[in-house]
C-alpha cells in the first residue's frame, strides 16, 4: 500500500476535534505554481478547514490526515498533521476523485 492511503474513515466529530490553531507548514505551497499560491491563500486553506465540511476525511498509512472538499475542477486534498496543541497543513493538491469506499 501507498503511504498515502486512507486506511481509517472519520467521522464529523472525529474530524472537527482535530482541527485547532492552524498552522500552514512551509513545505505546503511546494507543489503549486505562482498563479496557485494566489488562489489558494493561507486564509482560503484555514477556512476551509474550520468551516467547511469534507466530502471524505481520513487518517492514512504515513499517519496523516486527509480531508477532500468538493471544487469545480474536482476534489481539494488537504494533507495535514494533528496534535492536541494544532492542526498544520503540510500540502494540498487538486485531484479528480475521491478514494473509493472512503479508502485509497
């Protein structure tokens, strides 16, 4: 298995009490051009995390979270840590699907 599957599904409120003090890590923007950092900005990702609701969240293999929120051109993956202290964001991509059956 890919380090990057999902192995766990979360629910709602096993997600929401994840999220806390968000921080962005500085490896987050690597994989994204310079017209990307424009959209999606450290306000636009904290925002999503705190206020939207994810089509999937889940915990995979390497022990990071994912959450996938539904956009127009697929699906925003948000890859991020979790402590009791804070949330960091370490990356996010654009992908076209969901994992299937909430695994990857």
């Amino acid at each position: 298995m890919a380090p990057t599957h999902i192995i766990k599904q979360l629910n709602t409120e096993e997600y929401k009490q994840l999220i806390k003090n968000i921080q962005i890590s500085p490896h987050a923007k690597f994989r994204i051009d310079e017209g990307q950092r424009k959209v999606y900005k450290d306000e636009y990702l904290i925002e999503t995390l705190e206020k939207e609701q994810p089509e999937l969240a889940g915990i995979q293999e390497n022990g990071r979270y994912a959450a996938f929120f539904r956009r127009k051109e697929g699906y925003l993956r948000i890859i991020f840590t979790a402590t009791p202290e804070k949330t960091e964001i370490v990356t996010f991509f654009i992908t076209e699907n969901i994992p299937k059956n909430g695994t990857s």
